[in-house]
C-alpha cells in the first residue's frame, strides 16, 4: 500500500500544478483591453479621436484640440468561474458520498482597478502616455480546491482501497488554491501629422509583472467506508504500514515578476468630417518571470512538475504577451452621432510559453465591436457597444486553472458634459459567456471518462473623469 499511495500523491499533483500560471489571467489570454470608462460604456473605440485613445487609437489623438488633455479612470470588476467536473471515484469522497459530480466554485475580484491617460497636442506634434493594468488585475481564489486535485487522487485511493479489500473505502482532504495577477504597464509615445489628414505613431509600453501563487492538499485521511466518517482509518495503523499521511501535505508559496517592453506603431486616416480609419500593431512583450519560491514542501520538492515554481530548479518561466493588431472605423452620418466597429487579432501561437503550451492553442484570439454614441444634449452623451472575443483553443489547453471561454460583452452609460473643460463617463459592462465542455475517455489511464464542464460570469462597472486645458 505504501507503493501504492506514493504513487498517488505524486500523480496528483504532476498534472494539477502544471496549469497553475494562467489562473487570473483577463482580456485576451494575457491582455486587458479595458483601459478607461470611456471602454466600459462602449468597447468600440479603435478609431476613437478621444483622450483614452493614447491606448486605443494613439495616432488618433492627433486630432483632437490643441492642448492638453487628462483622464482617469477606476474600474470595478468581480468574476465567477465555475466548473463542474464528473468522474466515478469523486463518490468515494466522505463529504459528498454518492456524488459523482461536483462543481468547483473559484471567485475573482478586482477591488480598484485605476487607469490614467493623458496628451499634450500642437500643430503637428503629439506626445501622450498611460498607465494601468495592461494583464492581470486581481485575485481568483478556489476555496475548495478543483477537481484536477482531487480527481486522480480519488481514482488511486480507489485502486488502493480495493487492494486491502476495501470496496467501500473513501477518502477527505483539504484543498485550497488562490492566484493574484497584476501586469502594470506603463506606456509613452509620440504622433505626428505626416498630412493634415494622416497621423503616425511610434511608443513604447513597459509592463511590469508580479505575480503569487498559493495553495495546498491536507489533512488528507482514509476510511473503511465512505458513507460512514467513523470508519476512519487511525494514522498509528497507517504508520505501522509504514505510511505517515502528512508527509503527502502539498504546500506552495511562490512570487513571479519580470520587467518586459512593448514597441507599439500606430496610423490614423481622418478622411473627412464623417470618416476616420485607425491600425494599431503591439510587438510581443518577452517575458520571463522570475522564481522566489516562500514555501514548498518536501512532497512538492519532489513534482517535477512544480518545477515552474521551484526558484532551486527553473529560475525563469517564459509567458510571453502576444503581439496584436488592431483596425478600426468611425462614421459620422451627422455631427451628434458617431458609429463604430473594429478587429483584433492576437497571435497567441507565436507567443512562448511555459513547456510550449502555446501548441495547445489551435488559432490566435479574435475580436469584433460595434458600438454607438449619441450627444443627446449639449450635457448628455449616451453610448452603447458589444464585443465579441472568439478564443480557438484545443481542450489540451482548456484546464480548471487555465480556462478561457469564447464570449459576447455588452456596455453601456453614458458621458456627463459638467463644463466646457471637464466631463464625467460612467459605465456598466456585462459579459455572457458560452460554455465549454470537454470529455477525457481513459482519464490518466484509469479507464474511467472524466467531462468538465467550464462557464464564467463577469461584470464590470467604472467611473471617470476627463480634464481639458
């Protein structure tokens, strides 16, 4: 038996902590687009003549009045994600004993996310800059674990428990992870007006990743049988087997960080009073993140699949941030309203990561929008806008802790005109997310068909203030 749990132990977490790194990633798989709340209540804005253009359409701010120009911006965004995972052995567990499906309920939560922009623009020169939280953004925390914890130890158990004879045999433990994710970018640059219609862009965008990971599997104890917790097998019977369950306690503690630049070139075509045509491309961000390992226990030292976050044994993790290109289009049909629509195309597949897991990752992400705003009254605009974020990932990629649904998000709110200098945008944005369900027949080889079932839930509200001189 001893042989036999050994196994086990280390067969959970071989699997488990290998997808631990993208746990609260936001945006595109490693990208937030949502960098004012001007975005919030209307997501359409690649070719937007405003001030948090400097991060949407940076030529574009070429165009508006001379002058400087200020906005700021606090966002508050709260995420579930959800998964439901059916596999046999998950009955065995003393606590849920007869279920076979079991849904893991994971929290994500940005309290504060601040973000400011701001331009200076003369006759032909333009230089601005930004700062906000370009990836990442919060914390996203499993309280009871997941399912790739528990499911292959709940399988082995099983095999161990039949092997003593024990056909009714069960098992509990203590599982908890949490995850926190901020990539702070920083971005400069300047524009010029090659013709009175044309703007060109050069600016560079520093991000600055720091990242912790945190997380265990306890208290681990075995019973006689499942239905009855007082058929619990003492540790001193365990021991005279030669097994002492708490060396099998996985604990982990560890900080990732890395400094990474962006080149960033942008064009914008103001072809008349009714048209403006606007490109973006962002150069890939290298990233490798650098180890500090706080805690890891014996048990872990000995994974080598933790490794990534062992500082003794992999010093540096390659999560590289994708280029991106971005076209846009704004039509003035009359002078109080203003239409728009845009495309992204992130190249998540050129883009390095960890043990190449970008092979797992069948095209790179794409986006449309459409969106529309309306100056009611002088002091008045109301807007409106969808996003659609088309993810075309393999189910290798889709794990518990490294899951991205395709989805549709709508905004909506409206811009308060307070005096000719200073103007107020308030937004709401809720995101609806399509399901993904993925089958493993012969999970890890023990014969049984493990399906999980991946669904989020998002919203977002944000406040800001914009400032002219």
């Amino acid at each position: 038996m001893k042989k036999v749990f050994i196994t086990s132990a280390l067969f959970i977490f071989n699997f488990s902590f290998l997808i631990w790194p993208q746990a609260v990633m936001a945006g595109g798989l490693l990208t937030n687009t949502n960098q004012s709340a001007s975005f919030i209540r209307n997501p359409s804005r690649d070719a937007v003549i405003d001030i948090d253009g400097v991060y949407m359409n940076p030529a574009g701010v070429s165009f508006m009045d001379k002058g400087l120009h200020f906005s700021f911006s606090m966002q508050n965004a709260k995420q579930k994600r959800d998964i439901t995972t059916s596999f046999p052995t998950l009955a065995q567990n003393v606590d849920y004993v007869g279920q076979q499906s079991r849904k893991y309920h994971g929290k994500a939560l940005a309290p504060v996310i601040p973000t400011f922009q701001l331009a200076y623009v003369w006759d032909k020169w333009t230089v601005s800059g930004g700062f906000g939280l370009t990836g990442g953004g919060g914390k996203c925390e499993f309280e009871n674990g997941l399912g790739s914890f528990e499911v292959p130890y709940s399988a082995l158990i099983s095999q161990t428990m039949a092997g003593m004879g024990l056909t009714t045999g069960g098992y509990s433990l203590d599982s908890w992870m949490k995850g926190r994710q901020y990539y702070f970018g920083l971005q400069v640059g300047a524009s010029y007006k090659v013709h009175d219609n044309v703007a060109v862009y050069l600016g560079l965008r520093a991000v600055y990743a720091t990242c912790n990971y945190q997380g265990y599997v306890r208290n681990i104890k075995l019973y006689q049988n499942a239905a009855n917790k007082a058929t619990q097998i003492p540790d001193a019977n365990l021991q005279a087997l030669g097994i002492n369950l708490s060396d099998y306690d996985i604990v982990l503690n560890t900080d990732q960080s890395d400094l990474g630049w962006t080149p960033i070139l942008g064009i914008d075509w103001k072809i008349n009073k009714h048209w403006n045509l606007a490109a973006k491309y962002e150069f890939e961000t290298h990233m490798n993140l650098k180890n500090k390992t706080n805690e890891l226990s014996a048990a872990a030292r000995n994974v080598a699949t933790i490794d990534r976050f062992n500082e003794e044994k992999t010093s540096y993790i390659a999560e590289d941030i994708p280029s991106i290109l971005s076209i846009g289009v704004q039509y003035s049909p009359i002078e109080k309203v203003r239409l728009s629509a845009g495309w992204h195309f992130y190249f998540d597949r050129e883009s390095e990561k960890y043990n190449h897991e970008e092979k797992n990752i069948t095209k790179g992400t794409m986006e449309f929008s459409a969106g529309a705003e309306w100056d009611v009254i002088k002091q008045l605009t109301i807007s409106a806008g969808w996003q659609t974020t088309r993810y075309r990932l393999g189910d290798d990629y889709m794990q518990d802790l490294s899951f991205n649904n395709t989805n549709n998000m709508i905004g909506a709110g409206v811009r308060i005109h307070a005096t000719k200098r200073c103007s107020f945008d308030v937004g709401y944005m809720h995101t609806f997310y399509q399901a993904h369900d993925v089958t493993t027949p012969n999970y890890q080889g023990t014969g049984m068909t493990k399906t999980d079932h991946y669904i989020r839930k998002n919203r977002v509200i944000a406040v800001g203030v914009n400032l002219d001189f």
